[in-house]
C-alpha cells in the first residue's frame, strides 16, 4: 500500500514539474508554490537544466527565491582548469533565459553539495521561506 502512495506522490510532483514555467509568450516567469513563499523549485529545475548544457558542466544545482538565482555546477577532471569561463558560459545562458533575475554562480565543490541539500530539501518541503532565505544567505556569503 506505500509504494502505491509513493507512486502516486512521485508522479504528481512530476507533473507538477512538467507542467513548466512558461507563460503564454513562452519565456519563463517566476511562479512560487505559495503566495509570498518566494522559491521556485520548477524555475530552479529549468536553470540546472540549463547549467548542464554548459561544455564541462557535469551536475547542476540552483535555487530560485524572489528575483534571484543562486547557482553551482560541478566541473570536473581537465575542464577544472577553466572554471572562470565555465562560470561566465554558465552565467550567460541562465541570464538569457531568466532575464530580470539576480544570476549568481559558484563551482566550488563544498557549496555545490550545500545547494544541491537544500534544493532536494525545497522541493521536499522540507523548509520554510524563512529558513531557506537565511540558508541561501549563507551560501552566497560562502560564495563571496
């Protein structure tokens, strides 16, 4: 009887996902799950997606609150020798589909696995708006 339950949750948050972030003119507008909750768990799907069509890109993560995007990819093996134009690729392709929103990126790997936590975490509903914004504050200040 759980897995039904499960299976039925998996495939509701994956429509729920699906569904996109597009509005009619086909670009992407911020939509948050709850009024004033501010994060968006399709917005920061659609910017990981995003992140990984970058050459030397191997994983992405990001979180979406208000009008800014905090993002980290992986880099690995040779491709660790140009992280700073990975990161500005990286930066450029999130902005040109998100214009109007605040883009910033990191490929230090500690902060990759603290924002990938805390996506997994936003998605889970394990977190308030609150704890979020303080947490993403403390990554970015990593990140500084």
């Amino acid at each position: 009887m759980d897995s039904k339950k499960s299976i039925i949750v998996c495939l509701l948050l994956t429509s729920l996902l699906a569904g996109g972030c597009a509005g009619p003119s086909g670009k992407a507008e911020p939509q948050g799950p709850a009024a004033g909750a501010g994060f968006d768990a399709g917005l920061a799907h659609k910017v990981s997606n995003t992140a990984k069509t970058v050459p030397g890109v191997t994983d992405a993560a990001a979180v979406v609150m208000d009008r800014e995007i905090v993002t980290a990819v992986r880099v690995t093996g040779f491709d660790r020798l140009r992280l700073k134009s990975i990161r500005t690729e990286a930066c450029n392709r999130i902005k040109a589909g998100n214009p109007g929103f605040r883009v910033e990126i990191t490929t230090d790997k500690k902060l990759f696995v603290q924002l990938q936590t805390l996506a997994q975490q936003i998605a889970g509903g394990g977190f308030s708006p609150g704890q979020v914004q303080r947490e993403v504050e403390k990554i970015k200040k990593e990140m500084a």
